[in-house]
C-alpha cells in the first residue's frame, strides 16, 4: 500500500485524476448543485469529459492542481457588472456593534399627556350641559403678558382648585416647591421653562354667587418671539387678561398684547401679578406696597390713552373700585378682587346684611378708615394719629396680607396655629403640613384664607361679555368688507349666535398629537353646532368666490373638549364655545387657518380674514439634508413646521435652497429643534442666520422710461418716488384697508389723513402686497385726452399682477420692494387689436417698467431693525468692573451696554430706574443681521441678571450705495460702513444664484441705455 506521501502532495491535494480530488470524492458523497459550485448541472459536466479532445481548456483545467485558495465558487464583481461599472468593496462594517440590525419601532412622543380623564370637583356631564344650554353663561378668554409675568402659573391655581386629583397630593413626599405648569406640555417648553405655543383648557368656575360659569381659556406664551401665539389666542377669544408683574411693571410683551387688543377692539382685565414679591423679595413697608401698586395702573392707563390703536370717543380706564383689576400671587395661589376682599370679611364677622359693592368701594384710593369712629372718609384729618387713620386698602387689605407672610415664615408651628384659628378660624390644617417647606406652607395658608377664585370669576363675568353679547362686534375682526347679499346672510348668523343656526366656525391654529403623528384643528364656533359624524364644507386659505378649488367636504371624526393635558371626547360643540376637531384630511388640507360651513348652506361663501401674526418674520436661515438623497423627508417635515409653527414662511430660491423666516433666535431655534427631533428625523444643515431685506429709493425718477411689450405693440411709461413713511407703516399694520371695493373709503381716507388731493386719492389701483412687506401704491396719473381710459380699465387686472409681481422681487436682490409710489403716465396698446395687449404681454412689461423707474430713483436697501428692551438688577454682583459690597452706578451699567451694542451697530436709546425697585430698563435698537448672539452676550456680562428682548421695530437703509461699484470691499475683513449696501446685495445675490450684477440695462434697450449715459442721467 502507498504511504501518504506518495498519494498526497505537499499541499494536501490528492495526487492523481480530477475526478479521484477531495472535491470530487466531496461532491460524489452528496447530492450538490453544480450551479452554485460555478461547474454547470451534472449533464453538461459528463458531456464535457467525453469531448475532452474538442476543448483543449477543460482537458488542461482537469488534470492541473487547484489550490483550496485559489478555488472559485462566484463569479468575480469583474464578471458580474462588467468592465463599465465601477465597484467598490467596504472592508469595514460601519455599523456599530451595539447597534441592532433590525432596529425596533421607537414611538416619539412629543408632549405630555393624560391617557384617562382626570377626577374634577364638578361633573364633566355638567360641564358639556352648560356649553349646550347656557350659552349666556361662557367666556371665552386669553391669557397674555410678557414673559415670566405669571400667566401658566395663574391657570395652574385655576386647574389646582378645580382638579381633585391635584387636591389630594401627598404634601408629605413633596419636598420643596414646584410649579405645576399644567399647560407646558411640550418637552421644549418644560426644558426652557417658558411656554412656546398656546394650550386651550376648559374649566367651570364659580362666582361670588356660587353660580358657574364654563371658562375656555388660551394660555398664551409671553415671550416676544412667538407673538405669533398671542395674536391666535386673541382671534380666538371674546375677552383678554393682561397679566402683569407688579414689580417690572409695563414692559414690551405687555405692550405688544395690549396694542394687539386695542386694535381689534378685544375687552381687557388686569391681573396685578405676584404682589407676594413686594413682600418678601423688596420688602416694602405697606404704605410704599401701595404706592407701588398703584402707579403700575397709572403707567397701564397711560399706555392705553396714548396708543396709536385707541379710539379716542371711548374712554378706557381701569381701576380696583371699576372691578376690571385684580391681585394675585399666582405662586401662592391666590386672587383678589375689591368685592371678593370684602365678601371674606362679611363672612368672617357674619355681617351678611353688608353690602360687599359699597364696602368693596371704599377699599381703594383716598379713601381713609377712622377706628374711633368706625367710618370712612375721603380727607385725612390733620390731627389723627397713622394709629387711629389709614387708607383703606392699607388697613383691610395689605396689613392682614403682610401678617399672614410674616407669622408663617417666622413664627413657631404652635404659635401660628394659635394665630390663624384667631384671627382666620383656620384650625383645620394637619400637623404635618407646619413640618414642610415654608413655601409649601404659606402657599396652602393663603389658599385656605382666601378660597377659590371667586374674585377673578366676578371681574370677568362682568368685563368680558358672553360669545352672544360680543357676536355682532366681532364681525368686522373676521370677515372682509365687501358687498354681497350672501356676505350680508353670513354676518347676520355671526350677530345672533345661534346654536340652532347654520355651522360657521373658525379654525385659528393647527395643534400636535402627543406622537406628532398628526394635527388637531383648535376650532372656534361662531354659528350653529358642530356635530360628530356630520359632513362639513371646509375652507383654505386659498379660497375665494371665483376660485373654489381650495375646499373639501370632510365628515369630522372627532369632537373633543381641551384640558390642557387631556382631552374630553364629546359628541357636539355649540356655538360660542371653543375645541378641538379632527377628519380624514384636515391636517394635510389646513395649513394656518381655515373656515368652516354647513354643507346644506346654498349661499356664495367667504372665507374669514388671514391673521395678523404681530411681528413680521425677518430673522432668516437656509437649511438642506445632511444626506441629499433625505429631501423627500426634508420637504414633510417643512410642510408640518409650517403648520405648527404659524408665524413662520417657508421659501424656495432660484437656487433651489430652503429658507425659513422666524421672528427671532429662541424661535428658529425651537423650531429647527422639531423640524430635526420629530417632523423629519434627518440631520439638517443650517446656514449662519441672516435677515431679510428689503429695496426702495430715495428720489423721484430722474427721467421718464418707456418699456415696450415682447411684441412692440404695447408701451408703458412709470415713474417711482418715495412713499410717504406714515403711510407705509399704517398700511403694514391694517389701518389702511387694501381691498379693491374699498375705493371710496380709501379715497376719504387719503384725502383728510394724509392730506392727498382728491385726483390722486380716487387713482389709486392697488397696495402691492403688504402681506410680504411690500407696501406700496401703484396710481394710474394717466391723462384722459392722451389715455384711452375705457381700454386701460380693461388691463387693469394684468397691470396690477405685474405691479404686485414686481413688489414681490425687486431688482437689486430679488427681495420685496418697500415704501414706493408708482405713478403710470402713459400707456399706449395697440387699438386695432386688444389680443395683442392681453396678460402675457403686460404683465411682463408692467415688472419691466416698475424696475426701471425705481433704477433710475436713487435705489436703496433696507434692513431690519430690532428694539433692544433689556431690564437689569443694579448691584455689585451683576456687573463685573466693580467691587462687591457697593451699589454700581446706573450711568456705568448703560455705558457698557452700550458698548456691546456699538459694536453690533447698535445703541442705547432710552434708559430709567423701575420706580421702588432696584430694577434698570434700557430700550435700545440694532440691526437685525447683527444681533446674533446679543442675548447670550448681555447674559454673559451680567452674569445672568438681564433680561433682554428683541422685536421687530422698524425698516431703515442700509448705509451706502448698492450700485456704487468702486466702494471698497476687503476679502474676509468686516467691510467699511458705506460699503454695508453694496456688500449685502452682492452677497444675497450669491447666495440666491443671481448672475451678474444688478442694473439698469436689464430692462432697457442698449441704444437708449447709451442715451442715458450721453445725457449723464446714469453712470453705468
């Protein structure tokens, strides 16, 4: 027998034929598929060894020695793709271990939220029979102020005295105190501590009466960035709480709230907010607590009489003793009124015979108390001691308030139980409640001595009407003035406010599910009910008379009643009251806003007006996919930010990139935090921000242009000035109404405002688009014996789409054209044929013609200006140049804001101490492009004691010339200040894919551009 070595070479392969190898005995031993192994099936194989002389290849591969490596199972990447592909192999695995293969469904959730109805002192039965059939007995209301002022805090003692499920908390496991914040349901409004959209919550109260009354509430956020909230939150409600802090007084999210109110002739209440502060944090003695009190309400009346939006036939005035204000201390839960004030003390003596309105009165004011003769007086007397003679409000209400502050945080548990059994007959508080936190405490002290909130009930039960007594006054707020018979059956329904009449109802913002999975309609009803499983016409903003092709009838699938974290389903929803919706489309059809109507209603519908967001959006940035290939995702999750996020505009360059346009830095940056977290689940890069702009002129046109249609048969000649500014602001606001059948109001109102004469009023064609900040005034100045003005009014219609095309984008950056009057001079169209002058030859023309007079005008860019509201506590530790243990001087603290803002082209304007406080406001401006980064800088050089704020102020130009092309433009150095204009229109030309530069021969022939040059009009 062989040994090994000779049947065996030195690689382990039998010596011999191919067919005694290892893979052969291998493949012999089993059933094998000869494709795999790359051979061909067993036939073709047998076929080949006999023809071993026909193919000299097979009979060579046979007999030759194969290593095990070299042996080939697959074809090669070669093989397989050909030689025109290329291949790439990963020899990594780029996943990482811990990672799974197969990843499970991960459910995002996107804010808090109950999954069962919650346990409440009342029926939520009877609270759904209320809304049914007390109409007379609902409030629809919001709550708004600035930021940090105590309006989620305030809703929260609300839900606290109404929500028995909060009642009961084992006060033994809490250790220290928390707010509640019931209605910040977003994880980004619980991480920042600040409400960022509006929350709806229903609540049944009950007033000095006992008599309930059904509340839907609007907590609005306070900070000026989402004012976009504030002003859905008004449009939504018949009554507004200002909210304000007694300690900083007015400050720029009040004024904003209460100009918003003024405007759209909403009924106010004050709230005078944390008085707690006086107390304990400035510990004013209660003579200076009043004092302070009451000009916080002078400086509040003041605003209001010298506000732009105030009708001045009525007087507006607010004041304890007119029950239109009220005290609180959201913290310590508890609220006052004048009456309420005076019920306690009827019940706490059994005086039921007095009259809690005439004692109530005398408790504000002059008004002083004797003690030796028991009765009041407006006249201090001379001779009394401060013992035997105090104001009134002194005396009943702060002396009592101050005590009950003081013995609870100082006195001993025995002896304050012994104090508030005598003087408040409180002797039913567990033993182990004198064991917990101080705040605890006080706040269940005052909460016991005061009660409900009965007080804030009776003020606004009798300051802000019912949704059937305010119905008629809230017509002009929604709908547009034309004239109409249907528009005329509309408001008649809206004025009555019937539960039995057509559904009308108003959807004003779009809300998130808790998975963002899909959106809720908050819905106001404003005729008729709202019924589940009932078809209904539904309205987009798009919709007009002519044009019905943004509608949908939709049967709605869910009703629902708002709790802030919960929902109550409901099967109907009357009018004057205010919930939550859902269909099949509603949250891909919706966009903002939409209107709804009956589906049986014959009558030609009107869709209700766009909402005025407050700010104008001109803080910018542009975004795209980290993964080009993610832009389908990208694009779904623009489409909902858009929806969530309502004051925003989401745009397309030219160049195809994505803008988005917010009102400031802390609203960019929660948006862009849900676009990337919930609405995409893609990373994103964001461009560094920039602001929008804008393009007017400074001069008259230096000369008349004629442009002529593509055809040569039509010729225009326009001329550009300056529109007055007083007119530009008060279009952009809504003073001036822009609709086409306003024309003789408009006309008056040009003439005995703005001093126009009476030719130019009545020649007035259009606005532009004041919507996109392009307020402008196109006239026709035409003259009737060198115009035919029979077939100029036939081209109307083109004429104005192309001046509203060429407002839109203006030729220096393609950025809207504010501030300018247009003025048509002549107009020559061919008269043997008007088909030749039809819109796709004067639409064109008219944009031609309104560039080249604004060309020829002196153009201008203008930015953005933000005010610059900032409120800082004047001692050593907030600022760093000076010594600890000494008061820094006010002149020192505004010089180095000024010196931060210097240095961002800004500046102080205006600076002053907060009466009674160590408090120091200073309003300042900066432009918007710059302001990047202020916030973090103020905060930064205060260490944390500022509080700044940055609204939108104004539009002003920027310095330079932006066709000035010898101006001095360093690469990668700050540009010198004239030359900001030219830079900044270069720039944004770049960046939108603008070729060449911007200039008069664009629109304009080269011969009579030479002409131009010749005569020395132009220096192009």
């Amino acid at each position: 027998m062989d040994s090994d070595e000779d049947v065996y070479d030195e690689f382990g392969n039998l010596i011999g034929d191919a067919a005694d190898s290892d893979s052969s005995s291998d493949t012999n031993s089993g059933d094998v598929n000869y494709d795999v192994a790359g051979y061909g099936s067993e036939e073709e194989m047998v076929d080949e060894n006999e023809n071993e002389n026909e193919n000299d290849i097979n009979t060579a591969s046979t007999t030759a020695i194969v290593l095990n490596e070299d042996k080939k199972y697959y074809p090669s990447i070669y093989e397989t793709f050909g030689p025109d592909v290329e291949t790439i192999i990963q020899t990594h695995d780029t996943q990482d271990i811990d990672e799974p293969i197969v990843k499970p469904v991960e459910q995002k959730i996107l804010k808090l939220e109950e999954t069962e109805l919650p346990s409440t002192v009342y029926s939520l039965d009877y609270l759904v029979n209320s809304m049914l059939s007390l109409p007379e007995r609902i409030r629809n209301i919001s709550l708004i102020g600035n930021l940090h002022s105590g309006k989620t805090s305030f809703l929260d003692m609300l839900i606290w005295e109404t929500h028995s499920d909060l009642k009961t908390i084992n006060f033994k496991k809490l250790k220290n105190f928390k707010p509640l914040r019931y209605t910040d349901t977003h994880f980004l409004e619980i991480e920042k501590g600040l409400s960022i959209k509006s929350t709806p919550v229903t609540l049944l109260l009950q007033d000095l009466n006992k008599k309930s009354l059904v509340f839907n509430i609007l907590d609005s956020p306070g900070h000026v960035n989402f004012a976009d909230e504030l002003a859905i939150s008004n449009a939504s409600v018949d009554g507004a709480i200002i909210i304000l802090d007694c300690i900083e007084g007015l400050s720029i999210g009040d004024k904003l709230a209460i100009q918003n109110c003024l405007q759209y002739n909403i009924p106010m209440c004050l709230v005078i907010n944390k008085i707690d502060r006086l107390i304990l944090e400035l510990r004013l003695p209660p003579l200076d607590a009043y004092f302070k009190l009451r000009h916080v309400i002078e400086e509040f009346n003041e605003f209001i009489k010298n506000s732009e939006f105030n009708n001045k036939n009525e007087i507006l005035h607010f004041s304890p003793e007119l029950n239109n204000v009220l005290f609180a201390s959201s913290s310590y839960q508890f609220c006052f009124n004048l009456r309420s004030f005076a019920q306690l003390y009827c019940e706490r003596f059994n005086a039921n015979d007095l009259d809690i309105d005439s004692f109530g009165s005398r408790l504000w004011g002059d008004i002083y108390y004797d003690d030796k003769t028991n009765a009041f007086s407006t006249l201090q007397k001379k001779n009394s001691s401060l013992e035997s003679n105090h104001r009134s409000f002194i005396k009943f209400i702060l002396n009592p308030l101050y005590k009950i502050f003081s013995h609870t945080l100082t006195k001993e548990p025995k002896e304050l139980a012994s104090f508030l059994q005598k003087h408040f007959n409180l002797n039913s508080l567990p033993s182990f409640l004198f064991k917990l936190d101080s705040q605890v405490l006080l706040r269940e002290i005052c909460k016991k001595i005061f009660g409900s909130s009965s007080g804030f009930v009776d003020m606004v039960e009798k300051n802000c009407p019912s949704p059937i007594d305010i119905a008629s006054q809230k017509i002009d707020r929604l709908l547009f003035n034309t004239k109409s018979e249907s528009l005329d059956l509309i408001k008649q329904h809206i004025s009555r406010c019937d539960q039995n009449g057509p559904l009308i109802a108003h959807i004003t913002k779009l809300i998130d599910s808790k998975d963002s999975s899909k959106f809720y309609g908050v819905v106001h009803v404003i005729s008729g009910t709202l019924k589940l499983k009932t078809t209904y016409k539904i309205l987009g903003e798009a919709y007009s008379p002519d044009d019905d092709e943004d509608m949908i009838e939709q049967e709605l699938q869910k009703i629902y009643i708002s709790g802030g974290r919960y929902r109550i389903p409901v099967t109907e929803l009357p009018a004057g009251c205010i919930g939550l919706i859902t269909s099949k489309d509603l949250d891909t059809f919706v966009t903002k806003t939409a209107t709804i109507y009956e589906s049986t209603f014959d009558q030609q519908l009107y869709i209700f007006k766009p909402l005025d967001y407050i700010i104008q959006p001109v803080f910018k940035v542009a975004i795209e996919p980290q993964n080009p290939s993610e832009l389908p995702k990208l694009l779904e999750g623009l489409r909902k930010i858009n929806k969530s996020y309502c004051g925003c505009e989401i745009k397309v360059e030219e160049s195809g990139e994505h803008v988005i346009l917010g009102s400031g830095e802390l609203y960019m940056d929660c948006l862009l935090h849900d676009l990337r977290k919930l609405y995409s689940n893609i990373e994103i890069k964001v461009s560094d921000p920039i602001s929008r702009f804008a393009e007017s002129c400074t001069d008259l046109s230096m000369t008349k242009i004629s442009i002529e249609s593509t055809n040569k048969l039509n010729r225009v000649t326009i001329i550009a000035e300056p529109l007055e500014e007083k007119i530009t602001r008060d279009i952009e606001i809504g003073k001036v109404p822009t609709s086409v059948s306003d024309a003789r109001k408009i006309g008056k109102l040009f003439r005995d405002e703005y001093k126009w004469d009476a030719l130019a009023s009545r020649s007035i064609w259009s606005f532009g688009a004041p919507e996109n900040g392009a307020a402008n005034i196109l006239l026709d100045d035409t003259l009737p014996d060198e115009v035919d003005k029979s077939k100029l009014k036939l081209l109307k219609d083109s004429i104005v789409q192309g001046f509203q095309w060429a407002t839109r984008e203006g030729p220096l950056c393609d950025e809207p054209i504010r501030s300018i009057k247009f003025k048509i001079l002549d107009f020559q169209m061919d008269s043997d044929n008007l088909l030749d002058s039809n819109g796709g030859q004067i639409i064109p023309m008219i944009r031609k013609a309104c560039y080249a007079a604004m060309m020829i005008s002196s153009p201008r860019l203008m930015e953005p200006i933000y005010r610059v509201d900032i409120i800082v506590k004047i001692v050593s530790e907030t600022y760093d140049d000076t010594s600890r243990g000494n008061t820094v001087d006010s002149r020192e603290v505004v010089n180095g804001f000024n010196r931060i803002l210097e240095k961002r082209r800004g500046a102080i304007l205006e600076d002053a101490s907060v009466d009674g406080t160590p408090f120091y406001k200073m309003v300042g401006f900066v432009p918007v492009i710059d302001s990047v980064g202020l916030e973090t800088d103020i905060r930064i050089n205060t260490q944390g004691q500022a509080m700044c704020f940055l609204t939108f102020y104004k539009w002003d130009y920027v310095p330079g010339d932006p066709l000035q092309k010898d101006c001095y433009l360093p690469p990668l150095k700050p540009v010198p200040r004239n030359s900001l204009s030219r830079d900044f229109v270069l720039k944004t030309r770049k960046r939108k894919g603008l070729t060449g530069e911007p200039s008069l021969g664009k629109y304009v022939d080269a011969k009579l551009l030479q002409t131009l040059k010749e005569n020395g009009i132009i220096d192009e």
